[in-house]
C-alpha cells in the first residue's frame, strides 16, 4: 500500500562516516536533509572494533561507538534520520524520486549517495565468528595490531599485493595465499612482491578453515588444490582481499559507473552525470576506502549540493 508522497531539499542514502558528514554539512547549510539509514545504520564501521587512525580519538575508539558519535552530531543540527532502504530510484527528471521500503515515494532536489562498498568474503562460518578478533578485510585499517606477528593473507589481485606488501612492514612473516598457479595482479607489483623476503607466496592454496581458540585467530588450514595435501599455518592475523563490491545495484542504467560497479564522479568533485545527484564515500572509491576519505568526501557532497541548490535559485546570466 503506497504512502503519501514528501518532498525534501536533500536526500541523503546510507549511513557511514560520508553519510553523516554529508548530513552534519548539509544540516548547517539549512538544507534539512532527510537520511535513509540502509538495512546497516552506521555502515562497515559497526562491524570493525577498534578504530585507531581516525583523528580526534587520541585512545581509539569502537567503530559501533564511532558511528553514534557522528550520528548524533548530525541529529544535533537538525539531520532527520530515518531507519529504512531505498527499494528504486528515478532520476529521469526533476525533482528526482526514491521508493522507500518499495511503499514510500520521496522527491528530492538533490540526493547525496553515500551507499558505501561491501567487503567481498570467503563464506567461511570461522571467518565470521572470528571477524574483528584477527580477521580483518582492511590492512591499512588493521595491520598495525599485528605488528611482528606472523599473518595470512588471501587474494591474487593488485589489492592482495598491496596490501601484503603493506603488512610486511609491520608483521614478521606474511602469507599470500594465491589460488591459482599464477597471480592476477599487474607484473609491477608481483615484481614487489617477489622481491619483499618475509612474503612467502602460496600458489594453489585455498583456505578450508580459520582456527582459533575461541577468542582469537591462531591458525589457518589450507588446501593445495593440485596435490590435495592440507596443512596449517601458524598465523595471529589473517586479512581477505578478493575485492568490494560497491552498493550501487539500484542505480544501474541511471548513473554513470566503472565496469566493477563503482560510481563515477567528475574529477575533484562528488558530481555524478546526472545533475542534483551527488557521490562520496566508498561508493565511488575504490583506491582509498578510509573512514576519513569517506568523510572527507561527505563534506563535498554536501557542498556540492548546497551550491548547486544556490546556483538554481539565483541564477548567474550569461
């Protein structure tokens, strides 16, 4: 059953640190934006446990408690934000449209998406059970809590490389565990790799099982999928990098994105193709994909809007 349609001057969608920003910014400029939580308020952080690099928390922080901070601070200056999913979308012309919970049509005059990137997982029940407690999708998040320790890591592409280099400044031995007999990444960073001596790179080895002691991970067993021989490898640390996938599905045909999903964005701006519609955070990020990149990027989307808004009432003539 359809509900009575609103109007709004800014729609924001999705609720992590780009979100929020994007909200607190877009609340100062009287814009009174309404915020679409997701089905996960708060966004990837309130899956992490401690965040440590993000500045203004000199002892660390929680992610879940992070995120209250920063959704408060929104709500503080008028941020009307309201548990629930965008279903459609319909930006063929203005004032653009959402469907909310596939009931409620909203129309806006600028939408700001800030639907954030889903870590790509293994499927592994002991990956989540031990997610946060040494299993980790963020190396430049996470490898510092690792420091000279021994760490697995899983994946072939250019990300996989990166960040086994990354954790072998840090970590005393790194594990790169490579399904195939060969990687997918480009030859430089092989090259990078090959030429790192605490990487030991495991080629067609596939993770079977993460071990632990109930409290931390301890161990990870492995399958050599050409002789089928199993085996484990003592590790404290073990990080998944087989990629994100951005949250972009429902804008498929309507905004301009990458062949992985990922919006695209005039460069220096958060301007997606179709005017009034704004992009930040991880989903049109696919290099940083930082907590205070995303918010970085939240700022300008609110900016953006807000100009935007002012330039459509007050005209400049040519």
């Amino acid at each position: 059953m359809s509900q009575e349609n609103e109007h709004v001057q800014c729609l924001i969608i999705g609720s992590g640190p780009a979100g929020y920003t994007a909200a607190i910014y877009a609340a100062r400029a009287d814009l009174k934006p309404i915020m679409y939580t997701g089905m996960q308020a708060g966004g990837q952080l309130t899956q992490t446990t401690d965040v440590e690099n993000f500045p203004g928390y000199p002892e660390g922080i929680m992610g879940p408690e992070m995120m209250e901070d920063f959704r408060k601070q929104a709500e503080r200056f008028g941020t009307d934000i309201r548990f629930g999913y965008i279903s459609s979308v319909d930006f063929s012309s203005t004032p653009h449209k959402v469907v909310v919970d596939e009931i409620k049509t909203i129309t806006a005059d600028t939408v700001i998406i800030a639907t954030g990137a889903t870590a790509k997982w293994l499927g592994l029940p002991s990956e989540q059970q031990y997610n946060g407690f040494g299993v980790s999708a963020c190396a430049v998040c996470d490898g510092f809590f690792f420091k000279g320790q021994d760490v697995a890591i899983v994946g072939a592409g250019d990300t996989a490389a990166e960040e086994a280099t990354y954790l072998a400044k840090l970590c005393k031995t790194v594990h790169l565990l490579v399904r195939r007999d060969e990687f997918r990444a480009s030859k430089a960073m092989v090259s990078r790799v090959l030429a790192t001596p605490n990487i030991i790179v495991h080629y067609n080895t596939e993770t079977q099982e993460i071990l632990g002691n109930g409290k931390n991970v301890t161990a990870v067993k492995v399958l050599n999928n050409k002789t089928n021989e199993e085996t484990e490898i003592a590790v404290e640390g073990f990080f998944v990098a087989i990629g994100h996938k951005p949250n972009t599905d429902i804008f498929k045909g309507q905004l301009n994105m990458d062949e992985t999903g990922y919006l695209l964005t005039k460069p220096g701006s958060t301007l997606t193709n179709i005017e009034g519609v704004f992009a930040c955070g991880d989903v049109q990020d696919m290099y940083y994909r930082q907590a205070v990149t995303a918010a970085g990027s939240g700022c300008m989307a609110a900016l953006d809007a807000e100009r935007y808004l002012a330039a459509k009432e007050h005209p400049v003539e040519a």
